[in-house]
C-alpha cells in the first residue's frame, strides 16, 4: 500500500501545424516564388536588353562626340563641348594620367555593360564608375592620340538594382506577400475555426450557443452552418427526451418497488427468502439511482474544494467495512475545481466499483490507494485498487453507457452505468478521466482537474509537501 503510484506515460501529439499557419505558409511561399520569378522574368526579358540597348546608345555618344570634335576647329570644338554640356548634359574632359578611377564592374549587369561600350569603341577605352570622387558613367576614349573622359548620369542606363536596392525590394515584396497570405488564411479558415468551436460546445453539450451563421455569405458555407444547426437542434432534442425517459422511468419503477418491499417484508415468512428478495429489491433500487445520476444535467458550478476532505468523507463509510483498506495521500491545503456533489459521487463510484471488482486475489480484502500530485496547473487524483485488472481490450468500454467487463471482473450485479457516470461527471467539471491497467497489477484510475486559481502560484510548494503516492 506504501508503494508509489506508477507514472502515468502521458501520450504527447504529435508536432504539427494549423490549418491557418499552412494555409498561411503555403500562400506565402506562392506568393513570394510567383514575386521572385516576376522579377527574374522582367530582369531577363525587359530590364537586361534595355540596359544593354542604353549601353550602345552611349557607345554610339561618344563615336558621334569624338568625330564632330576631329572634324571642328578650336573654336567650333568649344563650342560643341559647351553645347553638349548644357543640352545633352554630357562633359567631355581631358583625362590625366594620374586621374584615379573605379571600374564599372561591380556586378554582372555592369561587366556586360563595359564589354558591350567597349566591343564597340575598341582598345583603350575605359569604362568607370568614379574619377577623381566624382560619381557618373565616365567613359574613356582617345581623339588622335589625346585621352578624353565622356561623363554622363547614370540613369541612361537605368537604375542598377543590385546590393541594397535588391535586398530591400525583396523586404517589400516578402513583407506584402506575408500580409496578403495571413489575410487570405484568416479569411479562408475562420469558417473552420468557428465550425471547431461550435463541434466543440455541442460535444460539451452545450448545444444553445454552438450554432453558426446561418447567413453567411458563402452558399458552401452557409449550408454547412444551416446543416450543423439543425444537426445540433436533433442532438438536443435526442438528449433531452434521453433524460425525461430515464428520469420518467426511473421515477415511475419506484412506487411499486416500495410497495413490493413492504409486502416482501410482511408477506413472507421465511426469513433466508425475505432477506434474498429484499436484497434484491434494494440492487433494483439502486441501479434506479444510478439511472438518475446518468440523467442528471450536464451543467454545474465549478467552485475550489479541499480535495483531501472530500475524498476523506466520500471513503469514511468503506473504511467501516472489514473487507476493505483505503489509504489516502492528498495534501491537506490542495483544492481543485469542482462540484462537490458531482466531485463526491465520482469518488464514491470509483471505490464502490474497487470494492466489487478490485480484490486483492487470495485475500478476500479491496486494497485502494488515492494520491494527488500537481503540474502545470493540473490536479491529477489517482485511485488505484490491487485487483486482477481488465483485459486491454476491454479498457477503452468500460465507460461507455450499460457495458459491464464481465469477462474480466466477476459478479457485475450492476446497470454497467457506474464509470460511464465517473467519465461523465468528470467532464462537466472540465476535467478527463484514463483508465489503464497498473504494472504491479490492478486497475488505476487518473483524474485530470483543474487547481484552484488561488494555489496555482503556489505549486511547487505543494509538490513539495506532498507526501507519499508521488508520481
């Protein structure tokens, strides 16, 4: 009874994305390949041949400067420098021999464009993008042995973009292509996502505010939404008549149950038989209580209960019998979320199905074991008996409605209701309930329930005065 409960092997999902961040990232890689191709396909097919046409545009300026300056005289040459100056905004100047420079290659665009000015002006000719600190297109040429610079403005050639000009065009257009993409997602997958929470109320069987826009302005849409409201409208007509037939029936079998056990008890004279029929009258009697509670609402009132005295009064009248042992391990400041009520019938349920099923094989004694440890804000309550467990095929029905594991616990007397009504109760107080079968043997039930808003600051503390049953 002093070992610890086994860890429970919390299964992780797997890592995945949402449907809104792969629609977000399929679109925005499309849209960011379809921006980079467009300008792949502008720079090959228009912005290159443009470039290189205006390349042998100055190519041809300067073979038509230097044969109107060999054919003028000294007067008409200043001339036609001052005119070219101040119309053309071309300078011609004499170039030195100790003029400093700087190529006109520093990407590929521009390596092509010097080898086209220079194909067609010939040896000699020099093509810079800098003389003397002074920015242009400067192209160097001789005039009968005379070396000249040819300055004009860059923009002839157009605006190279290269270096920073491409990294911030490409911030541009991944910065649009990004804030198109998250509103084409968001606009796409809210329908999902308002459909995820309805499904998700109705499952909690909140069925009045799971309902959908039956006005949307999709068709698709719309009959989708129309669809699942009325799908919803039936759910809850269905679990609404559920509830009345139980309650009905559960409440009508009542009157004559007790007016059968009162003739039992003084009709019949033999004392063995009046004791058997009583007894039975009483199991009918009570499997009529666990109709009710099946049908009880699903709506409660969450409020923080002290776990430890509640699963102390819920095990006081089990620990009264001579065939059962309940120890408890539960910090005495820990309190969870919950119901009392429900909270109470949930721990009854589960000794009471220990007591049945979950004696310790050869001793005629139930052994349960009820710890609590805390993490991540959670609450998990395990209850635990050292009986001969359940088949791993029967595990996942035992709290599916009227399903008694026959096969693997003997003398099932009961409606097969009693963990179906754990599973229940433990869902309307927003918490999950796994059943699984302990490797030293018996069957253990792990309770996940929320802690109390006022103890979640103060977590680590309780773990560490926690006592016995850690996990």
């Amino acid at each position: 009874m002093n070992a610890p409960l086994e860890v429970e092997r919390e299964a992780r999902p797997p890592i995945g994305l949402s449907l809104f961040w792969r629609t977000f990232f399929m679109l925005a890689l499309l849209l960011l390949g379809s921006s980079v191709g467009w300008y792949q396909m502008f720079r090959t097919l228009e912005y290159e041949p443009r470039v290189i046409d205006n390349a042998r545009q100055i190519a041809s300026l300067v073979n038509l400067s230097r044969a109107a300056l060999i054919h003028s005289d000294a007067i008409a040459r200043v001339s036609l420098i001052k005119t070219l100056a101040e119309q053309e905004k071309v300078r011609i100047l004499p170039r030195e021999p100790g003029d400093r420079f700087d190529l006109f290659n520093q990407t590929e665009l521009e390596r092509r464009m010097s080898a086209e000015i220079m194909a067609r002006l010939g040896p000699g000719t020099v093509v810079a993008s800098r003389v003397n600190d002074e920015a242009g297109l400067w192209v160097g040429f001789q005039i009968e042995g005379d070396s000249y610079w040819l300055l004009t403005d860059r923009s002839r050639v157009g605006a190279l973009l290269g270096g920073s000009a491409w990294l911030l065009w490409l911030a541009m257009l991944g910065m649009v292509s990004l804030i198109g993409a998250a509103l084409l997602a968001r606009f796409i997958n809210r329908p999902l996502r308002q459909l995820s929470i309805a499904a998700a109320r109705v499952r909690g069987g909140d069925y009045l505010q799971g309902r959908l826009d039956e006005n949307a302005r999709s068709a698709e849409i719309r009959e989708v939404n129309v669809g699942f409201n009325r799908m919803a409208d039936q759910l809850s007509k269905i679990e609404q008549d559920r509830a009345e037939m139980l309650a009905g029936i559960s409440h009508d079998l009542r009157t004559p149950l007790a007016r059968l056990r009162l003739e039992t008890e003084m009709s019949v004279p033999d004392a063995e038989a009046r004791d058997h029929m009583v007894a039975d009258i009483e199991q009918v009697d009570t499997i009529i209580d666990k109709f009710l509670d099946y049908a009880r609402p699903d709506h409660v009132t969450l409020q923080a209960l002290p776990l430890a005295e509640l699963a102390d009064a819920a095990a006081a009248p089990f620990t009264l019998r001579d065939d059962m042992q309940v120890q408890i391990d539960i910090p005495p400041e820990l309190r969870v979320m919950g119901d009392d009520v429900e909270l109470s019938r949930v721990l009854g349920n589960l000794l009471e199905n220990a007591r049945r099923y979950g004696k310790t094989p050869g001793t005629g004694v139930t052994r349960v074991r009820i710890a609590a440890t805390v993490r991540d804000q959670w609450v998990t309550l395990r209850v635990r008996d050292h009986g001969p467990g359940v088949a791993p095929d029967v595990l996942p029905s035992l709290t599916r409605p009227f399903f008694r594991g026959d096969s693997a616990r003997t003398a099932a007397t009961g409606a097969g209701l009693g963990l179906a009504i754990v599973a229940k109760m433990v869902q309307n107080m927003g918490g999950s309930l796994d059943l699984s079968n302990s490797p030293s043997g018996g069957l253990m039930a792990v309770i996940r329930l929320q802690q109390a808003p006022e103890q979640r600051g103060g977590s680590s503390l309780l773990k560490k005065r926690r006592t016995g049953g850690t996990s």
